[in-house]
C-alpha cells in the first residue's frame, strides 16, 4: 500500500514505533502522517500533535488563543 494514500493500520501503527518519528521522544514530527492528533508514544496518555502537519499547529494555536480569551474573560 502506498504510504501516502490512505495508510492502514500497520503504517500507523509503524510510524508511531519508529524513533525518528519523535524529537527528544515527546514531539511526533512525520511528514508522511496526516493526522493532526495521533496517539502519545505512550497511548495510553492521549494524543498528542503531529508538529509536521500545518493543520495541526494551527489547530493547537487556536486552542491556546482560545484559552488564553476564555482566561481573560473569567478576570
């Protein structure tokens, strides 16, 4: 299966063993991956950012903007 197209369950799961895939081993950065909210390296935590795709950050900054309005509002 093309890694690009559609990944199944095994890429997903590959990419997400793979060290390379993980800076300093908390950042998930895989260009490859298009899912803004993959699974911490250690799943069962939650999930994480895939710090690769633009969708990603934007939606974390969003996040943090939103929060820091609702903070602000709650002075």
């Amino acid at each position: 299966m093309d890694e690009d197209n559609k990944p199944n369950k095994e890429t997903f799961e590959r990419w997400h063993r793979d060290p390379s895939n993980w800076i300093w081993g908390i950042f998930y950065f895989n260009k490859k991956d298009k899912r803004i909210f993959p699974p911490k390296r250690l799943s069962y935590f939650g999930w994480t950012i895939n710090f690769a795709n633009p969708y990603s950050v934007l939606t974390f900054l969003v996040l943090i903007l939103v929060i820091l309005i609702v903070m602000k509002q709650l002075k």
